[in-house]
C-alpha cells in the first residue's frame, strides 16, 4: 500500500502593496532535498490572496527514519515566499524497544552510525554522563550531536548542542574588533563584508547592508562577530525578502480579521512572539489612519473605522517582523 504523509498547513504571503495584495498562484513541497524554485511537487494550483488548506503529501519512496518536508508559495508576480519546513518520522515506532547504540560526533556528520558510540549497557531508557575529548577542536564556537538507535534499527531524531572551546583572558571580556556579514553563501570565517565600528566589548549596531547584487526574492543574512584573542560568535541569521515595494520581514502567524469584509467594525486576533506588538491601518494613498499598541502574546480587539470606508492595509509589527493583511471596509 502507498504510504502518504497527510499535512495540514497555513501559508500566507505578505507583500507590501497599497492597492491590492497579489494572488498566491502555485504552492509546492519538497522532502530532504530541494529540486530548485518551481521545479518541486505541486501542492495546490488555488488561486488566492490567503490560502488555508490540506494536502497530501507522497512519502512511499522514502526509506523509514526521520525526513524533513519544504513548502513554499509564488504569488502572481512570481515572488516567492520563504520556505517553511516541518520534521516527520516515517516508519512504525516500537514502543519501549531497547536502545542499543548511542553515538556523537562534532560539527560534522559523518553518516549514520559511523560517529563515535558511547559505552553502555542496552536499555529502554538511558541516561549517560560521560567526558567528551575536544582536544582535536580548534578554539571557538562548535556543535556537539548526539542520536541514538535501537534493536530495530531505528534512529532517533539527532539532538544538537551549541559549546564554545577556549580561555577566557584575565576573566575578562574580550574586546570585538570585527563584525561580518553575507547574504545567503558564506564566503569564510574574516571573508565577509565589513562593519564600521569602534572596538568595544558590548556592541549596539545598526548599518546598511549592501542589496544591490541580489535579485526580488527571498534570502537570509548572517552576521557574526571576532574578539581580540581571534574567537568567532555565533552566527546570527536574519531572513528577508526583496520585492518591486521593498523589502519584507517574515510575517507573524495566526491572525484573524473577521468579518471580511467589514461593516464599520471589525475583529483582530492573533497571537505575537513578544509582549508589544504595535498594529497600523494604511489606506490606498498610504496614510496611517489608526495606530494601536498591545503588551500582551494573545490579542482579541474589536475595532471601530467611525465611518470610514475603502481599501485598507493592516499592518503588524512585533519587534523585527511585520506582517500584513488586507481588510475591505463597506
């Protein structure tokens, strides 16, 4: 029997429009691997602004373990939205099977059980302490991963932990002489395009990274930073998009405008990533006619126009992230 993978989803694609937000045009899925934009499975050929459905996905020529399905949206302008991914085991778990293997590695994965097992008696449930040998780690910031099997010969999903080798000078805070970043491929560790700054051991930055080579798109930015003793930060991605209106951040999820369209008033819920969220409604000609401030994660508002009528942008702003939705006001 052919094994699906039935997925249930919400994707919507924010553009910053002040007329009419475009339709989502193709939504498409990949597992593990992507193909390359438009050349992934289609999910659903629905037409619309705002897409709320299910699909099902074919997982059959997939091996039994742990996969990762992509989904991603193309409006009618042909932008893409970023890509959502979401992990899934495919196989029939044994329960309180026992686990007779325990492996780590660092940084780099070698293959499944090719990384160095831990010592331990087989069991259903295992709890280990053990002291890892970094010697062959250069200093600065690595990656420990850990997964286990059992006597079925499944894997577990592959825990990660973030872990800095090195010595702190004097106990003091080293002084960062250098701050980096790129877009999208990382060029290599002192390669990437330089920041302005004065050397200091706490940094509050703002600068203008450089656009002008990257097409309308989705795409990330990282940036990372060097102290005086040459250790490397971790690395922080910041993801964007770029379109014919400028640059989007990634939306917030869960919101809901109803009715829609509206009769003077209508009702706003949605939960934030943090206490302050600060609402915007912009009219066609690009004007805020309200502003509303939140300091609660769950907002549920009833909000009066006073007459007003028309086409109308509700925007969302929630630290770094914007979001917005379209609302028509009879």
């Amino acid at each position: 029997m052919k094994r699906l993978l039935f997925i249930t989803l919400f994707l919507y694609l924010s553009n910053l429009l002040l007329a009419q937000l475009p339709n989502i045009t193709k939504v498409e899925y990949y597992i593990d691997t992507d193909p390359g934009y438009g050349l992934a499975t289609n999910a659903s050929t629905i037409s619309s602004d705002d897409l709320d459905f299910s699909f099902i996905a074919d997982v059959s020529n997939l091996a039994e373990g742990m996969h990762k399905l992509f989904v991603r949206a193309k409006d009618e302008n042909n932008n893409w939205s970023f890509t959502k991914s979401q992990t899934f085991f495919k196989g029939f778990g044994i329960i309180n099977e026992t686990i007779d293997k325990v492996e780590y590695y660092f940084d780099t994965d070698p293959g499944y059980g090719n990384a160095t097992p831990f010592s331990f008696n087989p069991v259903t449930d295992v709890e280990i302490t053990v002291n890892l040998d970094v010697s062959s780690l250069e200093n600065g910031i690595h990656n420990l991963f850990i997964r286990a099997q059992d006597k079925a010969g499944q894997w577990t999903t592959t825990k990660s932990h973030t872990f800095y080798k090195g010595i702190f000078s004097n106990g003091t805070a080293a002084k960062i002489k250098t701050v980096e970043y790129y877009i999208d491929n990382d060029p290599g560790l002192g390669n990437g395009k330089k920041v302005a700054f004065t050397a200091d051991t706490e940094l509050d930055l703002t600068f203008d990274a450089d656009l002008m080579p990257f097409t309308e798109g989705c795409h990330d930015l990282y940036i990372r930073a060097q102290d005086e003793n040459e250790s490397w930060s971790l690395i922080t991605k910041h993801p964007f998009c770029i379109n014919a209106t400028g640059i989007l951040e990634p939306g917030i999820s869960n919101i809901l405008i109803f009715p829609n369209p509206a009769n003077g008033s209508f009702t706003v819920q949605f939960q934030n990533e943090s206490n302050k969220t600060t609402l915007e409604i912009v009219n066609v000609i690009g004007q805020v006619v309200l502003t509303k401030t939140y300091y609660t994660y769950f907002i549920y508002d009833n909000i009066s126009m006073n007459g007003t009528k028309g086409l109308f942008l509700i925007k969302l702003i929630s630290g770094d992230k914007i979001t917005v939705k379209k609302l028509t006001i009879k």
